[in-house]
C-alpha cells in the first residue's frame, strides 16, 4: 500500500493502531454504532495491512535488495574468472 506516502511506515502502524483504539473507545462511549463500526473495520484493515507490511513485506524486499546486488557481483566475478582463465 504505497497510498501514505508523506510518513514513514512505523509511523503509520502507530497512527492507525491509535485510530483503532479511538473507533473502539468512541463505540463504547458514544450511540453513534453504524458510522464507529464502519470506522473500526476500515482501521482495523488499515491497522493488519500496514503491520504485515512493516513485519514482513518491507524486509523482504531488502533481503531481495541485497541477493540481487550478490547476485550481481558474483556474476561479474564469474565473468571475470571466464576471461583470465581464457588466456
């Protein structure tokens, strides 16, 4: 979800979760149901998305940063090897 681009991810995931706690605290302390249970679902997805997001998604593309990049200087190293051992 590449939408909240103005802040970092950790800092979404706590503005969300705060959000959820506040939607929640407004259906306990208010009557006002359907609008705080709409508010509480779409936080809630918020809330999952940006937590997996942080958890998993965001390290995995480092890790597939940093394969690519050995990847990468291994090959040139094999091409490398290819061409001193031709002559």
């Amino acid at each position: 979800m590449e939408r909240f681009l103005a802040i970092s991810p950790k800092s979404q995931m706590w503005l969300f979760h705060t959000a959820l706690a506040l939607n929640i605290l407004g259906m306990v302390l208010t009557d006002m149901w359907l609008p705080m249970v709409v508010g509480t679902i779409v936080t809630t997805y918020l809330s999952i998305d940006v937590m997996v997001r942080v958890r998993y998604v965001l390290p995995m593309k480092k890790m597939m940063r940093d394969l690519e990049h050995e990847n990468a200087s291994l090959r040139r190293k094999m091409t490398d090897v290819e061409e001193t051992s031709v002559y």
